[in-house]
C-alpha cells in the first residue's frame, strides 16, 4: 500500500508540472486540471482531497492544432469524460 501512496504521488506531481506547463502554452486554449488555482473546482477539490490528482485534460485553440498532435503523441488516451475533470 505504501509503494502505491508513493507511486501516486509522483503521479500527481507529474500532472501539475504538465498543467502548469499547458497552462503557459500560448497553443493551449484551456486546461482542466483540479490542482490549477484557477480552476473552477479547486477550493472545493481541496476540501476533499490532498491533492489535484494524476488526471488532466486540456483543449488547443485550434483543431489543426488538435490533429497535428494526436498524429503525433505516442501515449494518449481520448475518452469523452473521466468523471468531469
């Protein structure tokens, strides 16, 4: 269980140097990650919970933007909702 706790931390650093690095993206139109300041659920995130989470998603501003990146992303998991974030 330990090991696990340790394997998730470093899961959610990882995101929120990735959202963080999205966010500074002049490409990236918008960022839904919980552990953003400035996203619209983060006081109420952080009321119930430790941390934002390994999760993200974000949108570019424009859809060739998209194409040229899903051709081109190796490791990339396209859902419609992983529960609202």
């Amino acid at each position: 269980l330990k090991t696990l706790k340790v394997r998730m931390d470093v899961y959610e650093q990882t995101a929120q140097k990735l959202a963080n690095w999205l966010a500074s993206n002049e490409c990236v139109e918008e960022v839904y990650y919980p552990g953003l300041k400035d996203h619209p659920g983060h006081d109420i995130h952080f009321e119930q919970a430790s941390g934002g989470g390994a999760v993200l998603s974000f949108t570019l501003k424009t859809i060739d933007q998209t194409i040229r990146f899903l051709q081109n992303v190796e490791n990339v998991a396209v859902a419609v909702s992983l529960g609202g974030v």
